[in-house]
C-alpha cells in the first residue's frame, strides 16, 4: 500500500510538472493579473481560464492592433505574434476555471 502511495504521489507531481511546462513562454506575462491557470484572484483582472480560444485570440489581437483600449493589454500584446497568440490562448482555454 505504501509504494502505490509512493507512485500516487509522484505521479501527481510529474503531471503538475509536464502541466507547467505546457505554459507557453509569453503567457508568462499573464500570470502576475490573470494567474497561472487563468483563475485571477481580483475581481479587477477577468478569469482567463475555461474561455473559448477564439474569444480569447480576437481579444489579443484587437490588443495588440489598438481595437480594444486598455494601457497594459496595449503594450504586452503589442510585442505578439499571431502564433503567439494561438498558442497563449490555447493554453488559457484548456485551464479548468474555478
């Protein structure tokens, strides 16, 4: 019984890691409004998390192409690809909202 805790244990952990590692590079930037999962803890930074990913892309771009306003949106998404994008918004909408 102790070793099937054992590999509980570490395979909770390994699927945390190979979890994390999926965060692509710029959604970094995210994590300080939005959370890690895209669960924000403050009522002023929307939930991310559980969003369709096309909702999710067209917000980004109009961001980044001056559509939508909002000084800090503005300038992070300013510096993203398309493909980033795709790949930030992916992630967000996968995450299970809280």
């Amino acid at each position: 019984m102790k070793k099937l805790v054992g590999l509980f244990i570490t395979l909770s952990a390994l699927s945390g890691a190979v979890h994390a590692a999926e965060m692509p590079a710029k959604a970094q930037a995210c994590i300080g409004c939005h959370g890690a999962d895209g669960n924000s803890t403050s009522p002023i930074f929307p939930k991310l998390a559980g969003q369709h990913a096309a909702y999710l892309e067209n917000a980004l771009k109009a961001y980044r192409d001056g559509f939508r306003r909002n000084d800090m949106m503005n300038r992070f998404a300013k510096g993203l690809t398309d493909q980033d994008i795709k790949e930030i918004a992916q992630y967000f909408a996968s995450q299970k909202a809280k």
